[in-house]
C-alpha cells in the first residue's frame, strides 16, 4: 500500500505541534485561541434551543450545500455593511475558513502550479495548498504588507495560479497591507491574470486605526474569492466560515463542497442566524475588541520592558498575533524545544513552518488572546530573560541536526 | 484563470440534481433522506443545553483534529459489541462519513491511479473520488454483493490502490455483500496488497435478518478503513461521522483532516456525547427500524402490485433503497426526465450517474425512508403506470443526445 505522493508534505503539517504546544501547565502564546471567557455560551444556547423549538421540520434533516439561506443573507447584509456589495448568493458556507482555503486550492491547482504566498504565512493554509502539490513563490512581508515589487516580479516570469494574502492583521506578523498595495495587487492580479485568495478571519478584530477596503472590494473582473468565519467573533466550535466568490467560480466551489462533506451543518448555521437575530453581534465585537486591544497593549508593554535589544517586535493594529524578530541565524525552534517549553513551559510559534520554503529560524509568532493578563507579563519576562540569556552565550542554542 | 484539470469531472457530480429533485410538490424516492417525524429533537436539544450548561470552558474552543475522547470511546465500545475490536485511539471523527471518502481519497490517489468501485456505487463517492482523477475499474454488483471473480481479474491485470465497497444494503442496490465474499475481499486484498474502503453508513439499519461481521473485522493486516456515522441513525444535519483506521494510516489522515478544515465541531461532538449519556441509542435505532421496515415493506407491496411485468427490482433486508431494472436500453434518465417529472411530478435517482465509467441507462435508485406511506403507495402505483405506457409506446422515450 503506497500513499499518495502528497504525503510526502502533508504528514507533519506542524498543526498538531502547535496544539501539542498548549498543555495545563504550558504557558502558551503559541495557539490561535480566542479568550474563552469572551464565548457567548448562554446566548448561543438560547439561540440553539430557539432553533430546536422553532418547529422547522427539516432542521435536522439535510439542507443544502451552499448553506442557509437566511444566514447567507445576515453576512452579505454586514458585508455590504462594510462596503462590499455582496448578495446571499455570492456566499457559500464553509466548515471554518480553513475549508475555504482547501476548495480554492482544489479548484485551482494542478501538481506544479505555481503559487504565490507572503513569507511567513499562515501554517494552516501551508497544510492545505501541501495536499495539492503546488509550486511555491514566497514573496516577504514588509511592514505595510507583501513586497508588491518582488510580487510583480515573480508574476513577471513564472506561471501562477493564485495569490494567497492574510491582508488585515496577517497570520502570523499581524501586518496590515496598505491600501496602495491592495490597489497594486489587484491591478496586478488583472494584468497577469491570476486569482487572489483573500483570507480574512480577523478583519473584524481591529483595535488601533481605521479598517481599509478589502481587496474583494476593489475586484472588478470577479478574481477575488474572499474568506471569512465566526470562529474568532464568536466561536471555532461552531466550525462555520464563508466564502464569497464570482458566480462561475462559486458554482465550480459548490460542485467540490458537495464531493468533500455534503454540506456544513443546517443545526449550526440555523443556531447562528437564531443568535444574530436575538443579538447584537457588533455589542459583542466590540466587547471582544475592547478585551483583545487591553491584552496586546499589555503584550506590547511587557516586550518593551523585558526584551534584549537585540529583538525586533511589532505593534499590530488588531488580530491575534505579533511577530518578533532575532538576529539572523538565531534559531527561535531549538530556542523553544531545548531551553524555554522544557525549563521555563512558555510556547509560541517558531517561524521555520511558517515559510513555505525558506524555513527562516530566527522569527516566532505569538499570540495575545488566549494567555490571561498575568500570563502575559509573567510569560514574556520569562522569554525576555531567556533570550538575554541564550544570546550572550550563544553555545546554549545547539543548531538542529 | 484556468481550473484544475479536476474541474472537467467534478463541475457536474449530480448531487446537486439530487438535491434539485425533491421540490415540495415532488414525490421523491431521489434523496438519501431519513424520515424527519424521526429525529430525536427534543432530546438533541436537551442534549445540546447540557453540553452548553456543562460548565467546560472548552466546549467553544479549538479542540483537537482526531475528535473529542470520551464520544470516540462511546464508538468504539459500540463497534466492540457488533464484533469489531476497535479502541478510541482508532477513530477520528469526520464531517459526515462522506468526510471520510474524501480524505482516504486524498491519502491514497495520485491522478491516474487505480481505483475500484462496485457498478452500480454511490453517487456522493464518485464525487468524492473524480477530484482526485482516479483510472476506475468498475466490477459489476450481483445478487449477493460484488463480483468477486471480475473483482479479481482486476486485480491481477492492473494496478489498484484501493477498493471501494458499501457491504450492508448499498447505495444504490440495498444489496448485502455474502460472508463467503467479504472473506474473499480481504483475500485478494492482502494477496494483491490493496487497501479497502469500507463505507458503512446503514449497518445499524437492519430490518429482516442476521447482520454480517464487517469486513473490517475479518481484516489482520490492518488493510480497512472503516466508516460510520451518526447521519442515518440520528440526524444527517449534525455532519458527524467517524472513520476507523491502522495507526499508520490514521496519522496520516489526522494530518489531511487538519489541513482540509481543522477539526470537527466540538460543540456537536459534545452534543452527541450527551445524547448518548443520556438516552439509549439502540431503542432509538428500533423504533427508526420499525418503521422503515413497515415503509420497505410497503414500498415492496407497491412494487408487486403496480410495476410492469418487465421490470425487475429486489427486496432489500435493511438501509434506505430498492434498485430497480428495466430492460436494456429503457434510459430511466430520459423518462424520468419528459415524463415522470413534468407529467407525474415523481422522481428518482436513474442509473446512468450511478456507474463510474459505463453509464447504464435502465436502471433506478428509489428511497423508501423519505416518503411517507401514503406517497409510497401513490407514488409507485404512479410510476408502475407511467412505465407500463412508455414499454408499450417505445418513442415516447426520446434517446438523450
């Protein structure tokens, strides 16, 4: 029995390192997790009961693939909201934007296609586009989003099939792309005829400055598929994402949803419209944002005090992540597995996944929203102590074999 | 933009007419529809206020990609009482048991690769299937399950990575495969060291006779991948399903699993595992046995008494279809499609999308679940009356071009 040559990739994604990460006694700055105490358990129940009680026959029943109708209509009406005109029928459902990010990519690679993602990147979407064997572009971030010159060139002479950006508070850097380079890449994206892949699960997350268009937004020849979820506005249990995408490729995604799981769950997506009619689910962003913005200030605060100078960190304007930067060649992976998971059980994301071929060390990914207050401070005077330390006696980090 | 070469085959599964025909004027034996007068509602709900009230901070959270312990374990000692050794640490929970195909698919098939399904097979599996560009040998369905000489030649000419197989009352036949060829399965499975896909989702839905040991459990060399799901036997908008596989092969579709959407959603995962703390399963599946063996015989009876000397069909001991045959060349598409539809407003699922790679025209899946008894009787007395016209006026049936 011989696997499939994608599991030459797809077998150590780094996905589940990253849960692993993330034991009792672990302080864990690694995760992607929202602050649990900000799940609107009881208002979600309520709704749930509501859609068990309502008498619709066929809530249990199958539904459709592309996904309740009347919650479609809910997000189109809040994505309009934010100036992108969007119908229900533009949308489909998604088991998580991660599902989105897995059906874009079947819809459009073929073994060798190229592909173009910012460096670093999303770790989930790395473990997806694996399964379908494309070739890679890195193009590196910069500090107001992907480098549009080292994009251009890459479009310039290599064949590819699609863009994947994270442009509003970026898996992992928390970068923010500027609107000359949403506009770029657009412009771009026509001129060499390429699809842009617009994840975009913490748009809504922002706590510092003014939201920008959405790429989506400025799309005018229907090349855009857009992504979105409630996993972080309201909870990653649920499972529910969407997808908004110009009516011939909807129709191709719908197609491969219905092959790969049916569909997503009528009870969930009813339980959802019920809370977004019994709710005010902007009331309770809002709280989330309040939440998150104290958290990263506090984060920010505690890597200015106890970080070597040596380090470079970032201040995002939202999301769930702040990027850090050691000296090159510093190796943040065996920095974590060798001195600071083992004697001081503090974890984060160490770059060297996140880069679909250049395995870069000397960065980490760390997260704000799930570590408590406490957390925060004790967790990075605990990193800022042990990176002083490693880097002043730079034998201590051994190089991995 | 150009789509993935999988796009040829995945832009028209079928499902979606599927789905399409079974408007509210409609009599359908087309779905795969369990009867919603069934579901357990009030307990579902009940189930689902005491996860939320359960006080587990962790319900809303990201959980883990194989699938929340304690309902894993309650699957394994079920699968352990019918015969089949399976511990927790076997199982990974899937979106549905279609899920399931998908990703054994993924682990599995490089474009090109051999792959065999029974003909007819199931419809969503070809779905599944065609987005990995499979080479499929079809090997015909008989009486007591697939053919297990044709299946063998197979074998021993061309190179197969796996066996697609639906054991217990198949989709579309109803059709139970003998214990003298599930032992020859494994067989030729090991002899030829293919995989078998064993796709179960009716097992428990067992209506006259004794059940079989599955083919799982007559296999040593860990060769079967195993699927269930709660879809049939509980309610098919909870997208839960399970899959039970060797270690080796479960860690890697743990991995894809991750990369296609993450995990399951902890919340129904929890929800079921309430339901099933409180409630007992097994006299739920009698009562649904019970009246699926009232609305089976029904449908047999209607059968008897009204279809056209001409038409064959069986009596299946369990699951959700009867497969009925018309004389070669009768295309059950084309009158579905002018007559039975338009004039009768009756439908079904024709055979012709039915076959991977033959398309044979004259057969027929009818659902008997779905439909209520009065249907049964009207609908069938309907279509017997309609199929006796159209043999005796053979250019009613235009050819399709």
């Amino acid at each position: 029995m011989k696997f499939a040559k994608r599991t030459q990739k797809t077998g150590k994604s780094g996905l589940e390192d990253l849960f692993a990460a993330s034991g009792p006694n672990v302080i864990s700055f690694a995760g992607g997790y929202p602050d649990r105490s900000l799940f609107p358990t009881q208002q979600l129940n309520r709704a749930f009961k509501h859609s068990f009680t309502s008498g619709d026959t066929e809530l249990l029943q199958y539904a459709s693939t592309q996904g309740y109708l009347p919650l479609r209509e809910k997000i189109a009406a809040r994505l309009r909201a934010t100036g992108m005109p969007t119908r229900a029928t533009d949308i489909m459902m998604t088991q998580g934007a991660q599902q989105g990010i897995d059906l874009v990519a079947r819809l459009m690679l073929d073994p060798g296609d190229g592909l173009v993602v910012e460096a670093p990147t999303y770790l989930g979407a790395l473990a997806a586009f694996n399964a379908y064997q494309p070739t890679y572009y890195e193009v590196p971030m910069q500090d107001d989003g992907i480098d549009i010159n080292a994009l251009q060139r890459v479009l310039m002479s290599r064949s590819v099939k699609f863009i994947y950006t994270v442009p509003d508070f970026q898996n992992p850097t928390g970068i923010v792309m500027s609107l000359a380079k949403r506009k770029a890449m657009i412009r771009l994206a026509n001129q060499y005829d390429v699809m842009i892949l617009e994840d975009n699960p913490y748009r809504d997350l922002r706590y510092d400055g003014k939201p920008l268009p959405t790429i989506k937004s400025l799309d005018t020849e229907g090349r855009v598929i857009y992504l979105g979820s409630f996993s972080k506005i309201l909870s990653p249990s649920l499972r529910m994402g969407w997808l908004v995408a110009a009516p011939k490729l909807l129709k191709e995604l719908i197609a491969l949803k219905g092959g790969s799981d049916l569909e997503s769950s009528n009870l969930t997506m009813h339980g959802i419209n019920d809370y977004m009619e019994e709710n005010d689910l902007d009331a309770h962003i809002k709280q989330i944002q309040d939440r998150y913005r104290e958290k990263k200030d506090a984060m920010v605060a505690a890597m200015t005090r106890y970080m070597p100078a040596e380090a470079h960190f970032n201040n995002p304007d939202g999301g769930f992540f702040l990027w850090l930067t050691m000296p090159a060649g510093f190796d943040m992976g065996a920095f974590m597995k060798q001195h600071l998971l083992p004697e001081n059980n503090i974890s984060y994301v160490p770059s060297a996944n996140l880069y679909a071929t250049s395995a870069q060390v000397n960065g980490a990914r760390l997260n704000f929203t799930g570590p408590t207050l406490d957390q925060i401070d004790t967790g990075i005077k605990a990193l800022g102590d042990a990176l002083k330390l490693a880097l002043h006696q730079p034998t201590l980090v051994a190089e991995q074999a």
